[in-house]
C-alpha cells in the first residue's frame, strides 16, 4: 500500500537562525517624528553600558537639541 505524500517537508533551523544577536538602536523623536541615527551590533565582550557610551559621544557631536533619546 502506498502512503500518502507529505505536503510540507519537516524543516530544522540553521545554525544561524538559532543564535540571538543583540542589536541596538539609537533613536530620537523630533516633531512627532522618529529618526534613527545608529543602529549597532553587540559584540562579545561589550556591556550596553560601552555602546551607550558611544551613543552619547555621537549625540554629542550632532547640533540637534534632542530632549529624549531612546534605544531598543
């Protein structure tokens, strides 16, 4: 007796798909409007606390009067 085809095929995810990357983004709101100014890969060895760092260095350096900046 013949079986019956499978309509989807099982399927593992890649070794890649499998990973969490922590990503940072820096953003700020100006006139109801979001902008993202740096978006930052995580690597090993760094805290959020160094890209923060960063972050705040780059804000410095910009002349835009930013009340609130927010990061994801």
């Amino acid at each position: 007796m013949r079986t019956k085809p499978r309509l989807c095929t099982p399927h593992r995810p890649s070794v890649e798909q499998r990973r969490f990357t922590p990503i940072l983004t820096l953003y700020v709101r100006l006139r109801n409007k979001r902008y993202t100014l740096a978006v930052r890969q995580l690597v090993a060895g760094e805290t959020t606390s160094d890209v923060l760092g960063e972050f705040l260095e780059f804000l410095d350096g910009l002349d835009l009067g930013v009340k609130a900046v927010y990061l994801d």
